[in-house]
C-alpha cells in the first residue's frame, strides 16, 4: 500500500521549499514577467491610458514605422551613442590607472579607494544637484575657478547645447570611475607576480610590463566593466531628469528620458513602449557582441 503524498519526507520537503519561495516568485510574477508581457503588448497598440483599457486599439507595427520619422528618437539616441563612446572609455582608462596606482605606490590605500568609490555609491539624486550648481555659469564654483586663471568667457555647461551633454557626461565618468577602480583592483589581484619579476629580469619597464602584461591580463575584466557600464550609459535617467530635462534645445535627450516624456507626459504609452523595446534591443545586441568577443579572446590565448 502506498503511502500518503503528506507522509512522505521528500514531498514534504520538497514543498517547503517551493513556498519559501513562493512570495519572491509571485513579486517576480506579478511586479517584472506580468508588465513586461505587457509592454510587449502594447509595442503592437495605440493607448492613452487616462482613457482607461477601453482606448486601447491595435494599429499593428505603426509604432515601429513612426521612429525613422520622429527627430526626438534619432536625436536621443545620436546623444546615446555619444554618451556612451565618451563616458564608458573615459571611465574605464581612469578606474584602470587608479587601481595600477593604488595597488602598489601610494599610502592610505584603504582612505583613498574608499574616497574614489564613494560617488558610486551615494544618491545619485544628491550627486546631480551639487553637479547642477558646480555647473552655474554665472556663480558656479567650476567657472568662478576658470575665471581666476583668465579664461573671461567660460562654458555655459548645463546653459548651452554645445557643452550640455559633455557637463553630464563629465558627471557620470567622476561617478562610475569608484567602480571601474574596484572591479580593475579585483582583477590585479589575480595576475600572477611571476610575470612582473620575469619581465625585470628581462629588462622591461613599468610602461612595458603595464602594456603587455597588465592590459592583456585583465581583458576579461575589461569585458565585464565595458558591458556594465555599457549598459547603464544607455539607462542614464536620473542625471538628466535633474540637470537638464533634456534640453537645451534637445542637446541631452536621451531614450529613456524620452520615454519617460512619451509615457508620462504625452500619454502614448504604445509608441513609449516601442522605444523602450529597441533600447533592449540595443542593450541585448551590445552585450552578445561583448561576450561573443570574450570568448573568442578565450580561446585564442
């Protein structure tokens, strides 16, 4: 005779464990898989959502054809691009030069690494407000400072379409550098000093050792600093809601500030939707680039 399902040891383990997780499977569920779907849905409709579900109505791939006709979304993401071909690099040269520093010739190791690495970590609120008034053309610390070695006409910064972007760009690159520093420190960690005290012996420089032991070395860290900050260059939100609202004259626009103002702002949650998509597409396209040539790397050293 078979014993009851409730009287077995391995059932009733089994089920403990799925009701465990059970809350963190309905939030996934209910709060990510559910809207997601969603927003796929409605990539395919045109709705208004003051006009509640009953204004929903599919117009198919309308939503696709109207982004080669839409300045805004080719501007945004002109400006994407730009962002993240500036930012990105610069964050990546400068971590990695602060880590080689800091892992070997300076004191207060610990003091500095910690100074560096604070931006990332803070409000990124906070950090976009003290950055907004450093950037006052008038009054602001940046240009009274320009103004005391003689420059008479500084930047407008944040005030002109010609040096907005880079002002924020400037931002996020004194932001993520704390990070890039930890992942390149995390990384030199794991290079054998073997090779360093063979290249002495051969006669190599610093610059020599850094360039064809270093760099090679960590080119996986490389590749999972560049996704990262690949993909948070073309989430960038905050800085410009606070800073810029996208403006001057479209100077910042970004794809997700833009699809913040369609969503939220014009009401065309369908074309929002539909930008959003590409975003991930843009996203996903990048990081299967970025790990296909990872691997290659892999196998041929």
């Amino acid at each position: 005779m078979k014993r009851h399902f409730w009287h077995n040891a391995k059932f009733r383990e089994n089920l403990a464990g799925y009701l465990f997780i059970l809350p963190n499977f309905s939030g996934y569920l209910i709060f990510i898989l559910l809207p997601i779907l969603f927003s796929l849905y409605l990539v395919f409709v045109d709705w208004e959502y003051l006009k509640g579900f009953a204004g929903i109505e599919w117009v198919g791939l309308d939503n696709f054809k109207a982004l080669g006709s839409d300045p805004k979304f080719v501007k945004a993401l002109k400006n994407n691009m730009v962002f993240t071909l500036v930012s990105v690099p610069g964050s990546i040269i400068i971590g990695l030069l602060f880590a080689v520093v800091l892992n070997k010739y300076v004191f207060f190791k610990q003091t500095l690494r910690t100074l560096i690495f604070l931006p990332y970590v803070s409000s990124l609120v906070a950090v976009s407000v003290i950055w907004s008034i450093m950037y006052r053309a008038s009054d602001g610390p940046i240009n009274q400072l320009l103004k005391s070695v003689g420059i008479d006409h500084p930047p407008g910064w944040l005030s002109s379409p010609n040096s907005a972007l880079f002002a924020i760009i400037i931002m996020q690159v004194w932001v993520t550098i704390g990070y890039s520093m930890v992942i390149y420190l995390a990384g030199l960690q794991g290079i054998s000093k073997d090779l360093y005290e063979a290249s002495d012996i051969d006669g190599a420089s610093k610059i020599r050792q850094f360039f064809q032991i270093t760099i090679p070395m960590l080119t996986p860290t490389t590749f999972l600093v560049a996704i990262t900050l690949i993909i948070g260059s073309f989430q960038i939100f905050g800085p410009v809601n606070i800073m810029t609202q996208g403006g001057p004259i479209d100077s910042t626009m970004v794809l997700s500030y833009h699809i913040y103002l369609l969503a939220f702002r014009f009401y065309k949650m369908g074309y929002a939707a539909t930008v959003s998509w590409v975003l991930f597409a843009i996203i996903f396209v990048v990081t299967i680039i970025q790990w296909q040539s990872q691997k290659r790397w892999q196998q041929h050293f």
